[in-house]
C-alpha cells in the first residue's frame, strides 16, 4: 500500500502556503506520504506538524528554531537537522519524489535547483527563484525531466487554460491583481502606510513579504517575470489588469481573438490542490463561485505611475540578464526593511529603482552571475537604507 503514495517534501511548511499545502494533504494521506518538513523560525508550529505528519526529515534553517525543535522531538525515526546544506543533501532521497517549494525569497533558489537536478517533481509558490534565475531554470528544468507546476494562482490559472492548446499561438496573457489595500490612494496618503496596514490584504491572507508585495504591486511585477519564464513569452505578450474581486485569476488571449479565463473564489487551497494532483480534479469541501451572486467583476488599467515598482518589473524584464536578479534583491531588503520600520512603504521604488541604475548590468548571465548579483544588491541595498535614512 505504502508503495502506492507518493513521498513529498514541503519547503517552506510553517507558511502561509505551508500550511495550506498541510491542509490539502492531510485530506490525501492515502496519495500522499510527507517525508520532509522544514521551517525556520516558527519552532512550535514545526514541532507540532512534525507531531501529526511524522516525517524522516525536518529542517530548520534558523539556528535557535533548529535547538527548540532538535529538543523536542524524541523519535528515532525523525532526523532534526540543522540549515540549507542539509536541506539540500535530504532532498537527493529517492524517497521524496515531489517537492514543494513554498520558501520565501531568495532562500527558495538552491533548493529549486537542487530539486530539478535530482529529477523531482516541483510544485512552485516560491516565485522569486523564477524571477532571479528563470531563464537559467526553465532550460536546465527540461534538460533534467523536472517538471514545474505553478501554484501562484495567475500562473495555476494560465497554466490550466493553456492545456488542450498544445501548440496554438498565444497572443498575450493577461495577469489579474487585486490592486491591494492601497488601490485608492493618491501619492500624499503612500507617505503614511505602516506595516499594519499593508499586512491587511483585502482578499489573500498571505506571509508577510507577498503582502507588502502585494500593497506595492511589486508583486505583480515579480508575478510578470515569472510568467514570462514559465510560459516561455515575449515581454511584449504580458499584460497586467487591476481586478478588484480576484475571481479571475488570470486571462489567455490567443491569435484567433478568444480569450480563455480560469474563475474560483480566492484561496490557494484550490491551486495547492490542482498542482498536488494535476492533471487529476478532485472533489473538496472549497466554497464554489457564483455567477449570480457576484454579478460585478470590474477591470481597470494598472497605474504605473502610482504603482512605480510595476513599471520597473516591466523594465527589468525587458532588459533580462541579471537586472530582475538586482530588481528582486533590492525589493527584497527594502520590504524586509519596511517591515522593520527602517524604509518608509512609499520609499520602496526609490531604492529598486537607485539599485537598478548603479549595480554593474550583465545581458548575458548565468546562475554564478545571478548569485554575486544577488548577494552584492543584498549589501549595497542596506548601505543605501542606511546612508539615505
Ligand atoms: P511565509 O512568510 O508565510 O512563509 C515562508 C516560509 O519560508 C516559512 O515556512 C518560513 O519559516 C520559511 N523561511 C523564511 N525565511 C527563510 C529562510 N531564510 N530560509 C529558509 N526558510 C525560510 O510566505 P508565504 O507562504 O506567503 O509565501 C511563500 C512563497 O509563495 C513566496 O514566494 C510567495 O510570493 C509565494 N506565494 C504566496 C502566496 C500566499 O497566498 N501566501 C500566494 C502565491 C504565491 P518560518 O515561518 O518558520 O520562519
Ligand atoms: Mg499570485
């Protein structure tokens, strides 16, 4: 019977995704056997999971989280270990055949690269890993047989209207944003945002980095990036439109004029789900939309202006090489410093856009390159909070 599961490691299990990704999954203990956990601050939540999923493997990339849990967890047959390298050698287990990777930022690089290059079946949330190096990935993803399913809804959404169209030309796809809390403000009421308020998504109830990204439509930026990359687009083919409601995850328009659309209400536990047992469709106990319930979705133009930080995703894109590597790397340290109350919200743009016109620019990258790019912004960005605050 045993045989018959499949064995997956969650990355990124103490997270919103995490979590969810728990949620889906203890509904399919019968599909599903999870070998590997890990986390890296949140000891106590870590341990319980760990408790009720009895992994072989739990990592914790946090060192006094790695104490808290190596304490607590007294059976032998649950290996506590401690950091990336770890994480990294665990994952070459055959027993693990799926990996999901729902790190946050940066950290979800290596181990995706580590993952396709011992094969492995990967559901992705970490988007940032795409941003940074997806045109390496994507290649390197197909040379080795790994396939990649998006969990990030837009891209669950795409991906899912692009099957059955096999080698149909795509005229454009266009993403969906919500707009985040901060839609309606004018540039005077930006100056006062506090963490608080932009940790309150109106309609996603996510980590705290993607809903900082979410209020300064960086993280539609990123979202853009990655699409182009998973979906193997020309810049010029990615459009992004405000939708409030979130009920449309995103649009495909192809050659003929017919645009295709992916409708549910929002929670990624229907994406999570999709990719767990994709190309399969099961049945669950979500909420379903309805039409008459909900007649007005409404659309408007993403403001660009307003919204800096989506025009200089369109920028980076456009320029490739490493340029979303510093984009990515410099957003990442400004959120980071925001949430710290170090970096005003209204600030953010500034500093990608500052880290944007001075690191050394590389048309031509490869993943050594988007390292160094990445680590190099990480300092100078910090030095820029610091010299500018
Ligand atoms: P969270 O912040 O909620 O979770 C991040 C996870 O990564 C946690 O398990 C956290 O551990 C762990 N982590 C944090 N820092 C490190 C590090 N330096 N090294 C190793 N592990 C680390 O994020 P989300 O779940 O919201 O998002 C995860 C990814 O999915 C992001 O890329 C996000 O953009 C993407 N995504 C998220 C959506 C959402 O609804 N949340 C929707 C679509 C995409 P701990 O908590 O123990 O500290
Ligand atoms: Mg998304």
């Amino acid at each position: 019977m045993n045989e018959l599961k499949k064995g997956i490691a969650i990355l990124g299990a103490t997270g919103s995704i995490g979590t969810q990704a728990l949620s889906v999954i203890q509904d399919a203990l019968h599909l599903f056997s999870v070998k590997l956990l890990s986390g890296h601050n949140n000891a106590d939540l870590l341990i319980q999971q760990t408790n009720q999923f009895k992994p072989i493997y739990v990592i914790v990339t946090e060192q006094n989280a790695f104490k808290k849990v190596f304490q607590a967890i007294s059976d032998p047959k649950i290996k506590v270990l401690y950091g990336e390298e770890n994480l990294l050698q665990v994952l070459e287990d055959n027993e693990i055949e799926v990996v999901l990777n729902a790190l946050v930022g940066f950290a979800g690089l290596n181990p995706l690269i580590h993952s396709i290059k011992h094969k492995k079946q990967n559901l992705l949330a970490n988007k940032e890993s795409l941003v940074i190096a997806g045109e390496f990935i994507i290649p390197f993803a197909k040379e080795n047989k790994s396939t990649i399913i998006p969990i990030d809804s837009e891209h669950s959404a795409i991906f899912q209207c692009l099957l059955g169209e096999d080698n149909n030309a795509i005229e454009k796809i266009i993403l969906t944003a919500s707009g985040g809390p901060f839609l309606d403000y004018n540039q005077e009421q930006l100056k006062y945002i506090q963490a608080e308020n932009a940790l309150k998504h109106p309609i996603w109830k996510m980590g705290k980095k993607v809903s900082v990204d979410s209020a300064s439509l960086m993280n539609k930026g990123l979202e853009v990036i990655e699409a182009r990359w998973l979906f193997d687009l020309k810049p010029s083919q990615i459009d992004v439109i405000i939708h409030p409601q979130s009920i449309i995850h995103s649009l495909v328009q192809f050659t003929d004029g017919s645009l295709k659309a992916q409708l549910s209400p929002a929670d990624m536990r229907l994406p999570i789900q999709y990719a767990l047992y994709y190309p399969e469709r099961k049945n669950n106990s979500l909420s379903q939309f309805s039409l008459i319930d909900n007649p007005e979705l409404t659309f408007r133009q993403a403001d660009r202006k307003k919204f800096r930080n989506l025009a200089l995703a369109f920028i980076a894109m456009e320029k490739g090489g490493n340029m979303p590597a510093i984009l990515n790397a410099a957003n990442e340290v400004a959120v980071q410093s925001f949430l710290n109350g170090n970096w005003p919200f209204y600030r953010i743009p500034e500093l990608v856009e500052e880290m944007m016109n001075i690191q050394n620019f590389i048309s031509k990258a490869d993943l050594e390159i988007y390292y160094e790019t990445t680590k190099k912004c990480f300092a100078d960005s910090e030095a820029y909070i610091r010299k500018n605050t």
